[in-house]
C-alpha cells in the first residue's frame, strides 16, 4: 500500500482512538497523546503524577481500544522476578510418566504491559524489565522466548510518596522513551469528572487497530525521511546536556552532574517521526523535535546540589536548553 494512503490512515486512527479514550478520560489530551506517540514508535513510558490522575485507569482504557493482549502488574515490595517473566515448574507426563521442566510464562506475555507504581519493587525485580524492555524476549532456563509484538511497558510512578519505595536505575529509566507527567485537571474538567464517575453509566469502548495494523504503522514511521539539520538539531541538543561536553552551556556545568545518552537522540528523531506522522505530514521538523524534547530528555537528565538549593528541576532545564540551542547552527 502506498505510505501516503497508510499515513492517512493513521491519522483516522488516532482520532478514532481519541474519541474512544474520551469516553471514559476526562481531559489529559496531550497525555493521551504522547502515549500514542510512544505505542506508534515502538517506545515504553514512564507515566508520573500523584494519586487520583487516572493513570492506571488511562492505560487501562486505551488497551480497550486497542486490539491487543493486555496484563497489568501490581508491584509490590514482595514481588519476585519470576512472578513478572515466567518460571519453570515440573510436569510429568501422563502416558509416558516421565518429569520434565516446563516453563509456564508470566504477565510480561503481552502485548500491552501496565507497570503499576513500578518502584514499590526491589531493583532486582524491576531488572526482570530490562531484558524485555530492550530485546522483547524473555531467557529462562538457557533458552529464549520471544515476546509477542508489538510490546510496549507502560509504567506508572507515584512522584510524592518515598516510604516504601526503590528509586529505579539509571538503566531502566533510559529504557523508556518518555517520561510523562501528569498534572491536576483543570476546574471544567475536574467539575465533569465529578458528574462522570458517581453515576451507574458504563461506557463502552470500541476497539480500532490490531496487532498487525500497528506494526505496518511502526514501520511507516520509520521510513520517514528526516532531514540533517533536524537530526543534527537533536543531537546538539542531547549533546548540549552533558557537562562535561565543550558545548555546554554555563547553566548546564552549574546544575547538572549527568546528561543524557545517544539512546536520547536515537528516540528524539524516532519521536520527532511519529509526532509528523500522527498529523498525517511527512515534513518532520524541529519544532517536532521540541515537541517530544522534554518527555525524552526530562528522566535522562541527573542534577546536582545546586539545582536542588536553586530549585532547577530537570523539566526547567530542558525548558532553558530549548531557547538556548539554536535550531540551525
């Protein structure tokens, strides 16, 4: 099929799925679509905002419309490794009588994976992700299990409450592709909200893409033509984030103590990709690249003592970067 057809098709696609998410979520519009950013380029995110946002039940939502497997994990400070991919038990044949390891897979067995308050679990079993998050596939007992594409960790984080809590890896944050941060609904929003959910009404919601479908639209993104200074634009902009790095800027050697890696310019083009795409446009742009910059920048970016004594968060950082890095140099 020729792309221009498929990249009409998926801008009706994500406005189908919009309209069936907004029967059941209330605002969070751009959140809602920087999920959908995220599913198209193949991208696992890190969904942040304090208890009462909807997270869990955003996620929850959008697998309805969408056509996938779908598994959601409680994780709790007693969770193991093995309760997330999977673990080998003894069967014994009725016939023959013989004992055998067969392993019997875990939740991670899905299309669509809902991490929930990820970091009240240890490290070791929040590593369970990282072979999974990077290579979709799953080794137990020597031998690999693929995982069932397309696969995508959505995970959600409780920013306020530290009691109980493993503040995850540097590792796994860089596996995810944005961070996302929910902020409160507006007083119209928060007003329909109230309405919405004390009442009996269940609304249905319909499902629009499969499997299949999404894959062809994840390769269509890829094939989108990008042109060097865009490209060039988001790398100086990666680069510009590590201290140490002669292009710098002053507020960057002053505030932060680590700056982002490649991964971070491999899925700000990727990112960049989608975002056209979604629009139904094939000129990808560094106002595209600005548009995903803070999501993929904000968890990658790590400050230091006098961030926190001038109250520069990562978010303000990038904010700063963004007027500070010229788009064609």
């Amino acid at each position: 099929m020729d792309d221009l057809k498929l990249l009409d098709e998926l801008q009706e696609a994500r406005t189908r799925i919009l309209q069936q998410v907004q029967r059941i979520i209330v605002g969070q519009t751009r959140i809602v679509e920087d999920l959908l950013t995220g599913l198209f380029s193949g991208g696992h995110c890190l969904l942040v905002g304090v208890p009462g946002l909807a997270k869990t039940l955003m996620v929850r939502t959008l697998a309805r419309a969408l056509d996938l497997t779908f598994k959601r994990i409680q994780f709790t400070p007693d969770l193991m490794p093995s309760d997330i991919t999977g673990t080998e038990v003894i069967q014994q044949d009725t016939e023959t009588l013989r004992r055998e390891f067969k392993f019997v897979p875990g939740p991670i067995f899905a299309n669509l994976v809902l991490a929930d308050e990820i970091n009240r679990a240890p490290p070791k079993t929040q590593a369970a992700l990282l072979e999974s998050m990077q290579e979709y596939q799953v080794t137990a007992g020597g031998i690999r299990y693929p995982l069932p594409l397309p696969f995508l960790v959505l995970a959600t984080q409780n920013p306020i409450e530290l009691e109980g809590t493993y503040p995850l890896p540097e590792a796994q944050l860089d596996r995810f592709m944005f961070s996302i941060y929910l902020d409160y609904p507006a007083p119209e929003e928060e007003r329909k909200i109230a309405e919405l959910t004390t009442t009996d009404l269940d609304s249905e919601v319909s499902k629009v893409l499969d499997a299949e479908r999404i894959l062809t639209y994840q390769a269509l993104i890829k094939r989108i033509p990008v042109s060097h200074h865009v490209v060039d634009f988001a790398v100086r902009l990666v680069r510009a984030t590590r201290p140490n790095h002669d292009t710098a800027p002053d507020f960057i050697r002053e505030f932060v103590s680590w700056g982002a890696g490649p991964r971070a310019s491999q899925y700000l083009v990727l990112g960049a990709r989608a975002k056209a795409a979604l629009r139904g446009d094939v000129n990808v742009s560094t106002s595209d690249v600005k548009e995903v910059a803070e999501s993929v920048l904000r968890h990658r970016i790590f400050t230091n003592f006098n961030a926190d004594a001038e109250g520069m968060d990562a978010a303000r950082i990038v904010e700063k970067l963004l007027q500070t890095i010229p788009e064609i140099c």
